[in-house]
C-alpha cells in the first residue's frame, strides 16, 4: 500500500517540490496532504506522481509541469509556448499601477506580453483601465487570451494584438503608460542552457545579439504612442540599468531612472516622453 506520507517520505526530489507535484496529481489542498497522510493511493495516481517526478528530475519547470504559477496573487496557466512568469517582475506591475494612480480609464500598452502577467494583473488591479497586450507569437497570444478570461471575467478583456512590437498598432493609439519584458538575455550567456531557461521559449529570452536589441527598438518607437508625458518602463538584465538609462536618455526621455527589486537589483528602468 502507497500512502502520501510514503510516497513523499520515498521521493528524491526537494519536499517542496514533490509536495506540489502530489496535490496537482491528486487535486487536494497542502493541509490535505497531511491530514490525509496515511491514505493508501490509487496505482493511477502514484504513476502519474512518478512520471511527473521523473520530468522534474530530468529539469522541466515546475510551471510547466503542474501547468500554472502565481503571478501578483493570481493564478496563471503556463505552457512552453511562454516565459514563467517571475517574482521580479512584479515590480513592472506596481511601477504601471503607480503611473496611472488617479488617471481616469488609463490606457495601458503591454509589450510582448507573453502569457499576460503583467496585463491581467494592470487590468485586474484597474477595472476600468483599457489595457492593450502585444505579442509576435499567436501560441502565447492564446494563453494570454485563456488567462485574461480565467482571471478578468466577462465583463473586462484585454485588447490582444499579434504584432511585433509596434509594428501592427493602429498609429492613433496613445497610451498613458508602456512596459515590457523584452528578451535581455545575450546570445551566448551561459544562463540560456541551465535551469528553466533551457525549457522556455528562446525567442522570448534573448534577441541573439547583445540582449539590447529588443530595448533599443522599443525605445525608438515606444514614443510615437505615448500620450504627452507617458512613461515607458523596461524589465532588464541584472546589469544593463545604466545602458538602458543612456539610451532612454538619448531618444528625449525625461526623469529616467530605474528601480530596483526585492533583491536589491536594478531590474526595471523607464522615464516621461514629454512630446
């Protein structure tokens, strides 16, 4: 007889892990796995288990594993389709949500929105904010879509565009605020064949160049849609702030500056076009 007491207590993998692993197989809350610790398991749900662990061993992701992940209290569905989306950026959420504070039905631009974290959540936190979500990839566009109907409801909806960055916007649109999370990675950093990373879409995580390009192009051309004295806010790399600050400068920006995450790093960096 396989208990979940047995089955964790037999696992290899960290506690933590395999105790996310059973309730996504078993469909039960944390506490249930201990006060139902010593129930016998069906055969099914044990290989399930196993066949999950196995893959987890072998390095996919958790997220894609179990299918979502949390996101500024929301729940997200993940695929290989779309970056995981991570704690820091959370920080591109609050800086947007801080912009458009006391701005009445403030329109949003999310550029390469990937699964529409950063989207659902401006949207979910402003109700009447009208919030646009840019992607190349019709894939990630669709998990986008799944979530914004999952977490916004009927009644609010992202306005979702295939496009690459600017590129199939209507040119009339100005928005308050623009963010994104651009592929920052360089082509050749280590990190793209370690951990997650090696299990995430390329396109969303590096511009195979020198991890700018992405930003230089979002620079350049975020402007012609800001309305007067919108901001553009950029998530980037660990050590790019002080480049990405020269060239918001550069293009006219004004009051750059970059913030840092709870790590203490410089992850998000943005400032006013004036026009």
């Amino acid at each position: 007889m396989t208990t979940v007491a047995g089955l964790l207590r037999a696992s290899t993998l960290p506690a933590l892990e395999a105790r996310i692993l059973l309730e996504h197989v078993l469909g039960w809350r944390r506490t249930e796995l201990i006060t139902r610790d010593d129930e016998a398991l069906p055969a099914e749900s044990v290989g399930q288990f196993e066949t999950l662990a196995e893959r987890r061993m072998n390095g996919e992701p958790i997220a894609q594993l179990v299918g979502t992940r949390e996101f500024f209290g929301l729940s997200f569905d993940v695929t290989p389709d779309v970056l995981i989306p991570r704690p820091e950026t959370e920080l591109l959420v609050e800086i947007a949500l801080t912009r458009i504070e006391g701005i009445e039905r403030p329109r949003v631009l999310d550029l390469g929105t990937g699964s529409g974290a950063i989207a659902v959540a401006i949207a979910s936190s402003r109700p009447d904010a009208q919030v646009w979500a840019v992607d190349q990839s019709a894939e990630a566009l669709a998990v986008a879509a799944r979530n914004a109907s999952k977490l916004l409801g009927g009644d609010r909806t992202l306005n979702l565009l295939q496009s690459n960055w600017t590129e199939a916007l209507n040119p009339a649109l100005r928005f308050e605020v623009i963010v994104s999370n651009p592929p920052y990675i360089a082509q050749h950093d280590s990190h793209l064949s370690e951990g997650d990373l090696r299990f995430e879409p390329r396109t969303a995580l590096t511009d195979e160049a020198d991890g700018l390009s992405a930003i230089r192009t979002i620079i350049q051309t975020a402007p012609f849609f800001l309305a007067a004295n919108g901001s553009l806010w950029l998530e980037h790399g660990y050590d790019q702030a002080a480049e990405v600050r020269a060239l918001l400068t550069a293009r006219g920006f004004s009051d750059v500056r970059s913030e840092r995450d709870l790590a203490g790093i410089e992850r998000a960096s943005g400032g006013v076009f004036a026009a």
